[in-house]
C-alpha cells in the first residue's frame, strides 16, 4: 500500500516527442548538467500532477507547491483538488492528509528506497545519484533536454516501465518528469503514468526547514 502511494506521487508541458533527435555529446550534456546542480542548493515551484490511468475516461488533475533542498530533501505540497503532503527526507517518508500523519523508515526496505532514489532523482534532476540499474537515454529539440530512464534491475523493472525528464536548455532546470508505471499487457501508449509539470521556478532561495519535516 505505501509504495502504490509512493508510486502514485512519484519542471512547460511536455514536447511533442517526434521532434527529438539523440544527443551526440552525451559526456559533455552529462557534466554539464553535473554542474549546474552543483550550483543548486535548493528550488521552489508550482507544480501540476497529471494522473493517467487507461481505464479512466479523463485524468486526475492534481495542483501544489513543489520544494527540494539539497540533497535529500523533498516536499510535495498539494492544494487543489484536496489538501495533502508528501516530504522525503532522507531515508524517511511522511504523508500527511488532513491531519493525520503517517511516518514510514525506508532504509530497511531496499526496493522502496530504491524507489525514493528514482523519484528525487528525477524530480531533481540529480542523475548522478543513479547506479549501473538504470539505463538512461539522451535525446533533444529546439528547447531542451529529453532524458529516459529505464531501470534494468528485474524487481524495479515490475514497478517502473520508463521515467522521462526534460529539462529546459535555458537553465538546465526540470521543466517536467514523467514516471511510466509497469504492465505486462499494456502497449507503451496505454500505461498508465503520473506527470508532474513545473513552473514559477525559483532556484536557491529561502525554504523553512519545517517544509521537510519528518515528525509527527
């Protein structure tokens, strides 16, 4: 039940993906991108969250405030269509709707932090905190950065079909990720996924340290 959930949570709309050509120079994108994480300590913005589920008639549309401190730091503040937060902090998970908190360690569960790494990875940008279990893909258009995250390791691969990651060539910023859920039978165009779809982006400024709060 806790990683359905976790699965479910886990910066413009995302392109057209026929106009996306591989990227040439993968080791100068990737230390690139390296460093300009670096320069990050922490970001804030809005967010959207479209949930697409193959049996549903439209989406569940999902809007919120979105803060990451480095480097293992984040919240999920939603507002509409119902208040509730989701903070990672460390190897620690809360979930808090209308007041009732739940509190989850996952450093005893190696596939849920595994999948806490996915997540704040991709929702960062911070790839290099992905190992040999993931297989990842570079592509690019007029205006950014298309990354494909596959992972290889067989228990994630149940969870996980793909996640994709844009990022803005402006300012290396995510502009949207992408997490493709896993099935056996569903074609490519029929799984279902979460995508989340950033925007007012500010980058290093001043988060109160109880946004990551992990206590009850």
């Amino acid at each position: 039940m806790v990683l359905c959930m976790v699965l479910m949570v886990c910066f413009s709309m995302t392109t057209a993906q026929n106009d996306l050509k591989p990227v040439t120079d993968v080791n100068t994108l990737t230390s690139k991108i390296n460093t300009e994480m670096k320069k990050v300590s922490s970001l804030q913005s809005k967010f959207k969250q479209v949930k697409h589920i193959a049996t549903m008639k439209s989406d569940l549309i999902s809007n919120g405030n979105f803060f990451y401190s480095k480097s293992d730091k984040v919240c999920l503040e939603y507002t509409s269509p119902m208040k509730y937060l989701i903070v990672i902090n460390g190897s620690k998970i809360k979930m808090d709707m209308n007041g009732k908190k739940t509190i989850y360690d996952v450093s005893s569960n190696g596939l849920m932090q595994e999948m806490v790494t996915v997540i704040s990875s991709c929702m960062t940008g911070n790839l290099k905190t992905l190992n040999s279990k993931y297989k990842i893909e570079y592509f690019q258009n007029e205006k950014e950065y298309v990354i494909k995250v596959y992972p290889t390791d067989s228990i994630v691969k149940n969870l996980i079909y793909e996640v994709d990651l844009h990022l803005l060539k402006s300012d290396m910023s995510v502009s949207s990720m992408k997490m493709i859920e896993a099935s056996k039978n569903a074609k490519a165009k029929d799984r279902d996924f979460t995508e989340y779809i950033y925007t007012e982006k500010e980058l290093n400024g001043s988060i109160p340290a109880d946004k990551f709060n992990v206590q009850k």
